[in-house]
C-alpha cells in the first residue's frame, strides 16, 4: 500500500533488476551467420576470406593473434548498425587459403590489407585493430594515411615481450600439428588470464571463448608468434598523424597498461580510453559499449558531451583522455 491507501503498483521488471540482460550470444551467432557475406579476396599472399555485415562508411577489423570471427559477432552485430564492417582471416587459419606462411613477414601482412580492401573495391575506410591487430592498423596508417580517416584499437601494442606460455608456444608451434587446444596448460593459462572478467551471467561466452580459442591452428598462431618476436613500430609512432582512439582494459594482463602508455606518449594525434574493472576480451564481456565507443570516436560523436556520457553511462566505464 502507499500513503494513500492505494495498492502499490507491481514492480517493473527493469526497476527490480535494473542492469539489462545480457544479449544472446547464441542469437548474435546465428544472426551473423544468416546476415554476413562471405568473399575470398585472392591476393599475392593467399585466399583472405573475409564476411562483411552492415551497412555505412566501410570499417575494416584486425582481429588478434588467437582468434575466430565467431569470438566478434555481438561486437560486428554492433558495428554493423553503424558501418559496412569487415572482418577476415589471418593466414594458416584456413586449411585451403594456400599461404606459406614462411614467406609472409609482417610487411606482407600490412600489404595483404591494402590487397583485400582493394579486392572488395574499398578506397578509404576506418580501421579497427584488435591486440595483434592494432600492429597491422599502425603499419597501415603509417603507409598511407589518406585511406584512413581515423582508427581505434584495443589492447595495443608496438612491441612486446612474450609471456613464459607464448614462448612455449612459438616453440610448439614450429613441431606440433593441430589445433591450439592441444598445446599442455592451454585452458589453465586462458583461465589465469581472462576468467575474472566474465561474471556468471555471461558464462556462456566463457565457454564460447575457450572453444573458439582452441580452434586456431598452432603453426599459424606460432607464425604470428613469430612476427611479433622480432617487431618493433615504436619509430614510426610520431609520423601517423591519423587520430586513432587507444582504448585499454586497467586490468589486461596479456596487454597490460605500460604499452598503453608507451603509445599515448608517442602518438600525437591519439586519445585514450582506460576501461576499469575490464581485461583482453571486451568484444566478448563488453561488446555493445566497446562498439558504441568506437563507433562514436569515428564518426565524431565524441565532440559532444552528451555523447560523451552516453557511452560512460551505458558501458559503467570511466575515462581518461589525452593528445
């Protein structure tokens, strides 16, 4: 009852449990799957398959070392609402895309992206570099920024030092046949790194996670392995002058906050988003604010204010901005 006697009204179900629920991963799969073209762009190097999904300005996505497009779909579902966007596959990741992965450095990687976006008929594009991504973004931008207006990435790096398990690993790799998921610890060392940031309500895409994971071959992950071993962009930071949203989970511990910094000091035209209480993955424990956030930097949202406080409100993130 209230003051005046009347019966109260029922609770809505938003005001008892005002945190929505999590999208369906199952449905965001299924969506993808149904909606995606898929196109194999035959360049110099081998057969890039790539799906594309949405409509808008094209946007294209370097995923990172270990993954599938099946780990992106809530993230591509987002994008798509804004932009024609554009994942593809990494050589070695599909056993009749004919690459030989010994003749591919990371150069050539850079230079299949041109290719590809040139196959799909795509002059200028935003580009979207997810861990190992970002260094083919940063490679990209500082090649030719005319075709790029303006780039995110996310858990970025210019160089890196390997971890104990990505140094067994690049060793592995060079012997091993299958899949990662045979590689000794392979569910402890993801458990170690990652488990915290996926809550119980979205155990599923946990589940999700350590299977798509699996999946990636161990030859072209120690390829890739490899290439990062010896790279190093730091001197070519200062020169792209493209303005490039750095966005980094305060809790990575594969990528953690010192490459983060290490870029901000050398980018002079990037700004930063440190994302509390989040880790490696946020295309699968936050995919709808880290899409919002990206999509609102690239098509100018975040000039506004209001914007601006949309997505940190609507991601429960704070940020912290630089030039």
């Amino acid at each position: 009852m209230n003051e005046t006697g009347s019966p109260e009204a029922p609770a809505s179900e938003e005001a008892v449990n005002p945190c929505p629920r999590p999208a369906s991963l199952s449905k965001a799969l299924e969506d993808f799957d149904r909606t995606a073209e898929v196109r194999v762009i035959e360049t110099p190097y081998y057969r890039t398959t790539c799906r594309i999904i949405g409509e808008g300005p094209p946007l294209l996505v370097s995923p990172g070392l270990a993954s599938t497009y099946r780990g992106f779909a809530l993230f591509l579902n987002t994008l798509a609402e804004r932009f024609r966007t554009i994942i593809y596959d990494y050589p070695g990741d599909n056993p009749d895309d004919r690459a030989n992965l010994g003749r591919i450095d990371h150069d050539a990687l850079t230079d299949n992206l041109f290719a590809t976006l040139d196959g799909l008929g795509i002059g200028k594009a935003f580009l979207v570099g997810i861990s190992f991504g970002s260094t083919l973004t940063f490679k990209a931008l500082a090649r030719d920024a005319r075709r790029f207006p303006k780039a995110a990435v996310q858990g970025a790096f210019a160089r890196r030092k390997f971890s104990p398990a990505e140094r067994v690993a690049l060793k592995l790799g060079r012997i091993v046949p299958g899949s990662v998921g045979r590689l000794p610890l392979h569910e402890k060392i993801l458990t170690y790194n990652n488990r915290i940031h996926f809550p119980q309500e979205i155990d599923d895409r946990w589940r999700h996670y350590l299977r798509e994971n699996a999946k990636t071959p161990i030859r072209s992950l120690a390829h890739r392995l490899d290439l990062v071993a010896g790279l190093d962009i730091r001197p070519a930071l200062p020169e792209i002058r493209t303005p490039i949203l750095l966005i980094q989970g305060n809790e990575d511990r594969i990528v953690p906050r010192p490459y983060f910094d290490e870029l901000q000091q050398s980018l002079p035209e990037a700004q930063g988003l440190i994302v509390p209480m989040v880790g490696h993955q946020p295309h699968y424990t936050h995919p709808e604010a880290l899409a919002q956030a990206i999509a609102n930097y690239l098509l100018g949202c975040e000039e506004h204010a209001e914007c601006s406080q949309h997505v940190a409100e609507s991601s429960g993130q704070d940020s912290r901005t630089g030039g």
